[in-house]
C-alpha cells in the first residue's frame, strides 16, 4: 500500500475524502490486499466507534459493485431522490456513506462461497442506516452479492459501548499524560511548556 | 551563544540555503523561514530568560512562570504553575552538548550539511507579518503540514534572539487547538525566586543513549507504521511498554497493555487542545491488548498507528 493511498483511506474513514481519493481507494482495494485489510481494520474501529451493528467478512470487493460506482451515467434515482454520482461528486457528507460502501463491497468474500438463499439479504439488512448502501446498491441498478458463511463462522463484532472507550482513552489520559510530557519537553521547542498539559503532575 | 557565532552560523547557513544545497532532493524552502527556525532551534537552549507564559486550550487558560538558566555548559529550567495545581517542574544541569532527537531536526543548518532535508520535507515553512509579544517585536513563521498526520503552527519569534514567544497549534480548517504565549519576558540571566509548590517535580531525561527504565510487556513489540519523518525520542528496550516519537514539532507516545481477558474490539479518543488521547482494543497475534496514543497529532495519525502495531519474532 502507498502512502497516497493511505491517506486516501484515512481521509475516507475521517470523512475528508474527495471524489479523487474514492476513486482512487475503490480504484485500488481490489488488487491490493494490504489496503483490503487495512480498510476492514479502520471500518471495523471505526464502526465501534459509531455503535453502529455491521458484520464484516473479509473485504472481497465485488467487480460488479465497482463497476456499477463507476458507471458513468447511472440510471435516475428514484428510491432516493438523489443520483448515485452526485452523491459520490459530493464530498462524503458522514462517515455512514463511506462505511456503506465499504460494507457493502464486503459481502461475499472469498471464503464466502456465493450461494443463493437469503444470506446476503439478512448481511444487507445489517448494514449501517442513514443514506445507506441499499440505496445506493439499488440506484446504480447492482445486486448485492448473496454471501453464504460456508464453514467459517462469519466474525460478527458487537461494537463496544462507545462511552465505555472514551472513558479509557480519559482514564489513559491522566495515566499516561506526564510520561508522554517528558518526552515532549526535550523534543520540541516548548521547553517545559508540554507539562501544563498534564492534568495531575506528581512527584 | 556569542552574537559573533551566531552571525557566522546565520552566514554559513544562507550560503548552504542560497549555494544549491536545495537543489537536491530537498522541497522547495522559504530560506528566511529556514534560517529563523534554525535560529529559534538555538536560542532556546542557549540563552538565558524567564517571564510569565499563558496557555490557552479551548475555553481554559493556564498562567505559569517559566526560567532557563545557563552558564553555557549547561542549562537550569523551571517552570511553576500560577494557575490550577500549582506545582513546580524543573530540570537540573542539562548539558549543551546534549542535543535530543526533536531538536535536532530542527537545526536546518547541520541537518542541511548532513544532507537531509529535515522538516523541509514535512511541513511548508513561510515568512508571515510582524507584531508585539511580551513587549518584544516578533517575526512569524508559519508552518504547514505537507501531509494529513500532524498539525500546523504560528510560531512568533523574538526578532532579536530568535526565541519562541508564541505559538498556535492548528488544526483542521485553520481552527486554533492551543495556543501559549510570554506576557511577560525579560532576558535578565538571575532566576527569579522560588515559589512554594507543594508539588516538585524533577524531570526526567529520556535520551536514546541512555539505559532505559519503565513499564514492560510480556512479549516484544513494534509499531511497523509511522508517518513520514517522525523518529523516537528514546530507546526503549522491545518489551517497554512505551515508544515516542517526534517529527521536531509534534510528538505522540505509544503505549500498549496486554489484557488477560479478550475485550471487544473498539476505539474511542478524546482530545484537550492539540493533546490527543487515543485508545484501542483490539487482538494481536490472538493477544488482546489495549493501545493508547497520546500526543499532538490528529485521532486520524494515531488510528493508524496503533493499526499497526506487531509482535516481533
């Protein structure tokens, strides 16, 4: 993975991504299986972050999917209200787009034998809500790719309470803040300054 | 530093900046800029001040008395907090000779002799306008990050002595995060009398030389991403529970926790000013640990570092 395309991605998840940058990750996620990884990594912590329920396989995206994102004249939007690529031109507005496009080129991972039946309904199901990736799937005319969990058990992750992290990264805050201050008061041009960021100095 | 070297120094390094030495692989650089950082990267060890310094992180502000002492050889530096707590920092006998990782990268002039680029290569330097700090006319430098993994700063510096009088840390879409500065200064080489603290604390002195104590973890570890110019302050064995790193203006701490029972995978962060707090969950190698990132960085730099955190074999 290059460093563009890692920002790329991290502007993406951080919802400071362009149209470029999207292109350029869904451009590239699918022959590049570190920046595959990385993206399921950063979604699924990022996903515990906005408590949002959404089961992750291995990132396998779908040449019809993409195809579809990348269609030059999508068919008119009538579900939504909105076209697909305006809302791709757009600068993503919420993180929920950005998961929704991940989550969605998720289903039907290699592991993940395509089988008809109603696996892929209920893994759509449990995409994120908000502009989501039904509609989108939808709009640009594409099928979500059905997904059987085969022999491996699909990892569902409950997304941890995210109250329950801010208040670790708090706790780790006022742990950790002094230890951090000693090194900053000899490696930048603040002199002691970084210690009044301690919140308890001790002895 | 005499002002004869400091000229001399000031001279040899515009004929660096102004004899092609950026003709190499270096960006294209602001040499006033450059030379001003230069100036600012010396001055802060090498002469002798104390005054009254207010720091402002969003709607809190801090007043502290601030000194740095020295004989030349060596430095005295302490600071007392007006406000809050009210404790005493200080640092005893620092050597001139002793020059940290951070430090380094920003005297331009060796690096530039050493064939590096230094933070030339991370952050845009520029001249900005002039104004008054504490009474004394200072020159701005700003500085833009060239990547999305740090910060940017208004640096204000004595037009005199080159010594950081104030300074901005921003953040995204030009929001100051922090922002400290003298409000009163005086270049007079007697420290000031001591207050009482009820609290003193003695700095320490992290140094990649020298034997390193802390916390450990069960097995070795490493952080295998870091963003572009950033190097550790230190040298912490590979079961240290803590690396830092710095890029000269930013410096973020990694610290990692192994947990006995698994946790559910997760992240949450919270920010003071610039100061960030981020903290992870996650499996390594089927070991569940906890990571933490503290420093002046975006939530989006420690994200990914702690992403890729390892086990060494």
């Amino acid at each position: 993975m290059t460093e563009r395309m890692r920002e790329s991605l991290s502007a993406l998840l951080d919802d400071e991504a362009n149209e470029l940058e999207i292109q350029r990750v869904l451009a590239a996620v699918d022959g590049d299986t570190e920046l595959r990884s990385a993206w399921t990594r950063y979604s699924l912590a990022r996903d515990a972050l906005d408590s949002q329920p959404l089961a992750l396989a291995q990132v396998d995206i779908s040449a019809r999917v993409r195809a579809a994102l990348a269609a030059e004249t999508p068919e008119p939007a009538r579900a939504s209200g909105s076209g697909l690529r305006q809302r791709l031109l757009r600068p993503l507005a919420s993180f929920a787009v950005a998961a929704s496009v991940a989550a969605t080129v998720v289903i039907g991972g290699q592991q993940l034998a395509p089988a008809g039946g109603d696996a892929g309904t209920d893994a759509v199901a449990r995409l994120p809500a908000g502009p989501s990736a039904v509609s989108i799937l939808n709009v640009a005319g594409a099928t979500a790719v059905p997904a059987s969990y085969g022999t491996q058990p699909l990892p569902v992750l409950a997304p941890a309470d995210r109250t329950a992290y801010r208040e670790l990264a708090r706790s780790r805050m006022n742990r950790y803040m002094q230890l951090h201050a000693e090194h900053a008061a000899l490696n930048t041009p603040q002199g002691l300054i970084p210690f009044a960021r301690v919140p308890q100095i001790h002895e | 530093m005499s002002r004869a070297t400091l000229r001399r120094t000031l001279a040899s390094l515009a004929l660096l900046l102004c004899g092609g030495a950026f003709a190499g692989p270096c960006p294209e650089v602001d040499s006033a800029a450059v030379l001003w950082l230069d100036k600012m990267a010396r001055s802060m060890r090498e002469i002798s001040y104390h005054g009254v310094v207010t720091l402002q992180r969003e709607d809190e502000m801090q007043v502290m008395q601030v000194s740095h002492l020295t004989d030349g050889d060596a430095s005295i530096e302490r600071l007392t907090q007006l406000t809050g707590q009210g404790a005493e920092v200080d640092r005893q006998a620092h050597s001139r000779a002793c020059v940290h990782p951070g430090h380094q990268l920003l005297r331009m002039s060796e690096e530039l002799r050493a064939g590096r680029c230094g933070i030339t290569e991370r952050y845009r330097l520029s001249m900005g306008g002039r104004e008054r700090v504490a009474g004394r006319s200072a020159v701005q430098i700003l500085v833009k990050p060239l990547d999305m993994y740090r910060f940017g700063y208004v640096m204000s510096l004595d037009h005199e002595t080159g010594l950081l009088l104030k300074s901005a840390t921003v953040g995204h879409g030009n929001s100051v995060l922090e922002k400290y500065q003298f409000a009163s200064l005086s270049y007079d080489p007697r420290l000031p009398e001591t207050m009482e603290s009820a609290t003193v604390h003695h700095a320490m002195h992290p140094h990649p030389a020298l034997v390193h104590t802390g916390p450990t973890v069960k097995r070795p570890w490493q952080v295998q991403w870091l963003p572009g110019g950033f190097a550790a302050t230190d040298a912490p064995p590979a079961n240290g529970a803590r690396r830092t790193y710095t890029d000269g203006l930013a410096v973020f701490s990694v610290f990692l926790e192994t947990l006995e029972r698994g946790i559910q995978p997760g992240e949450g962060y919270v920010s003071e000013g610039g100061t960030l707090s981020y903290t992870r969950g996650m499996s390594v190698g089927g070991q569940s640990v906890l990571v933490t990132v503290i420093g002046e960085v975006p939530v989006n730099t420690a994200r990914m570092v702690a992403d890729s955190i390892a086990w060494m074999h």
